[in-house]
C-alpha cells in the first residue's frame, strides 16, 4: 500500500521534531504555531461545551503545554467564558512561550490568575477543569507537590480535559505513577503510543485527535514502523469491482471449522466470508453439521469430514484459500487431520481458535505453516502460543518478533487490535467497542479476511482491511444495540454497511 495513506504513529521526540520542522519550512514562529493549536483545541471545545456560563479552570505548568493552556484561557475568555487561570511553575525557567502567553493574558486584567506554590489550590466544582500542566515530554513518575496537585485534581468532581496528554502520561509506554485521570483528550496532530496500551486505560479513555497543520512533508520523511488504521488507509486498501467480473474472480473459500455443539462457529465464519465478497464458499463440517450448513447457509456448499470432529481432508481442495479452526475442536483426530492439511498446503490461510490450541500443544506444526499466513489470536491464545507476557508492552514486542521469525501476519486482538507483519511493521485499528468482546466475533473476523484473501488482496492488506471491516461492522450495529445486546450475528448483518461506508470515503 502506498506510504502516503498510512498515518504513522511516532514518538515524543518524533513531534517536537515535527513542530520545529514546521516551525522552519513553513515557515511560522513557535508562538504562532502555539496560537494555531490553541484555536484548535478552543473551536473544539466550544462545539462540545457551547455553554458559557460554565466556569472553565484552566491548570497550567510553566512549559509549552503550560502555555498551550494560557493562549486556550485567553481564547475563551474572547468567547465570553469565566475562566480561572491556576499556574504551578514546574522548572525553574518559564518557557519562551508560556511567558509570552502569560504576559498576553495578564494585560486583559480581568482573568482570574492563581499562583501554586506550597498549597493545592480551591477549585469550585461547578465547571470544567482544563489539564494544561504537562506535555509529551514526560518520562519519570511524578513526585512531591505536582503529585500532590494531580491527585488533588483527579479528585475533583468536575469534567476534566487535558491538552494533547494527560499530565503524567507518558507518550510512550505504561505510565507507572500517578496521571491526570481525565474525561477526554484532545490531542495535536496523531494519536499517541501510550494511547492503545491496555494498562493506561483510565488515564486515555476517550480522545479526539486534532489537525494543527503541522508541515505534511515531514511524516512522508521520518521512519515509523507503526501505523494507525483510518478511513484514508481503508479506503486505499479497498478494491472497487467492475461490470464484467464473476464469481470465479472472488476466489473459492473453503472454512474448516465447527464440531459437536460447535457448529454454530462455522456459521459465522462461513455467513461472514459470503458477506465480505468471497466469491465462492464450502464449509467443511463434520457430519453431523451438514443439515444445519444447508439450512442457514444455503448459499455454501458443505463438504463433511469425520462424523463429530474433522478428522480427514481430501487433497482436492489443496487449492482453495482457508479459513481454519473456529469451533473446531482438539479431539486426537482433528490434530492428526490438521497437521495432513497443514503438510500439504503451500498457499497463505487463516488459523483461528482451536486451530491455534492445536498448533500451541504441538509445536512441530510450525514447521509446516504456510509462509505469509495469517493466525489471529487473542491475548489467551497468543500467551499458549508463545509464552506469557507481564503486560501489553512487552506482548507486543513479543509478537512483532514471532511474525519476522515464522514470516506470517499476527492479528492480536483487543480494544485496538493489533496487526504485525513478517516485516516487523504494525498497525493498531481504529474501529470497534465493547459490545464485541461476545462469542462468535472472533468467528466473524476469520471469515472476513480470509474472504479477502481469496479476492487476491495480500495477505497484509487482507488483514487491515479486514480488521477495520470487522470493527465497523461492529460500531455500525452498535447504533441498534447495547454494549451488552451486541452479537456477532449483529456484525454480520452491518458487514455490508461497512463495505458502503468505505466505498464513500472520499
């Protein structure tokens, strides 16, 4: 896929490099460049929080976060808010910036300014509190007084919002101290690494990204290994189709999957792989699966294999693209069929579910995965596979191995599921909720990309545009459902609504 449609997700340092780079080929002063996100984050805010006549309390420490913070008081007090100003000097030196905005605000006079210094300040609880103490920069706990102030904060009943971070987050990995705990973010330009980490939840929960304009040609430059999968990347992924095509150009999709009181996943799976374009699809089901394939899913062939379990596989279908393991199960003869199938197969498939429980108690089976293959674990399942990991951090690191050394594609899935590449790139989505965290949605995702596969999209491409099918599909139904009503039925039948919603990207 071509560079320029992957938003890259880049560091701390990688930012303010981006500032200065503006700063230079702009070229624009850092002060302007300030007032520029600034006037970002207040057109924001006054959209979401439109009245006036609630208080805003405005933290700020004495950096460019700081003075992010005095240039948003200022503005808002244009826009007829009250706005209380509170200013803890974090170091000793004031930065260019925030001195220069401190010195505009003052000169209006009518801004309340308050000083921290050994006592934590009395904030009303009526209104809004504005995080503006730190930025990215980050990267030690906090201690003493400005620990004390954060903790005073997060105890505060007011709406809390923090400019680009939550102070004490850091940009990069699991904050391990104490942080603003804040309702939303609203942060410049990309969203940040610590953002899509499992143990910083409650500091990150709800962000909103915002464009500050900063110069385009920088990100097309800097090295990233880590992409953020949007709208844009979907879209240049998606192949539109054309008038002639048939069927016999979308592939033929064979999902192995489902045994005794598990036939229900090879329904999602297979239902999902029709849904997603496939353009021919048999499921391969035990015996006692064949009548309940032909009844929900009369547009599959069904091929059986074993009576209960799948327990043989037939060297005619060597050339299909498969989807392999939901419901499957782990009885000794499905191990022994799996690792047939898995001997003399040479193209890309899917593994899912039991299929990796199998390949995790028998480890000679890597020997005889496919190269560019795609195995979709959750957290449980990738632990079984390669050993357990303390958090997400280091599972990441883990998994982005794993990918370079078996050369396949590792969708880890989650709140932000994950994609890494035998080229130790990876890509963190953007869509999907809560509500899919149910029995059956891992099955909707297999069928998904491996419909995908089969219409000839790399496997790379494959596994994006699949996850970010998968999660809108989800988010789509969710307009319909609750967190706790949604189904993977539900995001089958929003699949379609998905493909549209690409189609019309502009």
């Amino acid at each position: 896929m071509s560079n320029q449609f992957r938003m890259k997700i880049l560091t701390s340092a990688q930012i303010r490099e981006w500032d200065q780079y503006t700063i230079a080929h702009e070229p624009i002063s850092s002060i302007d460049l300030m007032e520029r996100a600034s006037l970002c984050f207040v057109q924001w805010f006054v959209h979401n929080h439109p009245d006036s006549e609630i208080p805003v309390h405005v933290v700020c420490g004495n950096g460019n976060n700081g003075g992010d913070g005095l240039a948003v008081a200022r503005l808002l007090r244009d826009r007829f808010y009250e706005v209380h100003v509170y200013i803890y000097r974090i170091s000793v030196e004031d930065s260019v910036d925030f001195d220069i905005n401190l010195g505009r605000l003052m000169k209006y006079g009518d801004v309340s300014i308050e000083f921290i210094h050994d006592r934590l300040p009395v904030i009303a609880p009526q209104g809004i509190i504005i995080d503006a103490l730190l930025g990215t920069g980050t990267n030690k706990p906090l201690a003493g007084m400005l620990k004390e102030l954060v903790l005073h904060i997060n105890k505060q009943k007011n709406t809390i919002i923090s400019i680009d971070m939550p102070s004490g987050m850091p940009a990069e990995g699991v904050c391990t101290g104490v942080a603003i705990q804040p309702d939303h973010i609203f942060t410049f330009q990309t969203p940040k690494w610590s953002f899509f980490i499992r143990e910083n939840e409650k500091f990150c929960s709800l962000w909103t990204v915002g464009n500050i304009g900063l110069h385009p040609d920088y990100l097309f430059q800097v090295n990233s290994n880590t992409y953020y999968i949007d709208n844009l990347l979907a879209k240049s992924i998606y192949k539109t189709r054309t008038r002639f095509q048939h069927k016999g150009d979308f592939g033929h999709v064979l999902i192995v999957a489902g045994s005794e009181g598990k036939i229900g996943a090879s329904i999602l799976a297979t239902k999902a792989c029709l849904k997603s374009g496939a353009g021919l699809v048999t499921a391969c089901v035990p015996e006692i699966g064949r009548e309940i394939i032909h009844e929900t899913v009369p547009e599959a062939m069904v091929v059986c294999s074993g009576y209960q379990c799948f327990s043989n596989f037939s060297s005619e279908y060597f050339g299909l693209t498969l989807g392999i393991g939901p419901g499957l199960g782990t009885h000794p003869k499905t191990v022994k069929a799996l690792s047939q199938l898995l001997s003399k197969q040479d193209h890309p498939l899917v593994i899912d579910a039991d299929g990796l429980n199998i390949m995790a108690s028998n480890s000679t089976l890597w020997d005889f995965l496919p190269a560019n293959s795609i195995i979709t674990p959750h957290p449980k399942e990738f632990d079984r596979l390669f050993g357990k990991s303390e958090d997400d951090t280091s599972r990441h690191t883990l998994a982005r191995n794993m990918a370079k050394k078996h050369a396949i594609y590792i969708v880890l899935k989650g709140a932000y599921t994950r994609i890494f590449t035998k080229y130790g790139l990876e890509y963190i989505n953007s869509t999907g909720n809560p509500g899919m965290a149910t029995a059956g949605s891992g099955d909707v995702l297999t069928g998904i990309i491996t419909a995908l596969l089969a219409q000839n999209y790399s496997p790379e491409n494959a596994a994006v545009l699949g996850v970010f099918v998968h999660g809108l599909a989800g988010d789509l139904a969710l307009s319909q459902q609750s967190y706790e009503s949604l189904n993977a039925s539900d995001i089958i039948d929003h699949i379609g609504k998905a493909f549209k919603q690409i189609q019309a990207i502009l």
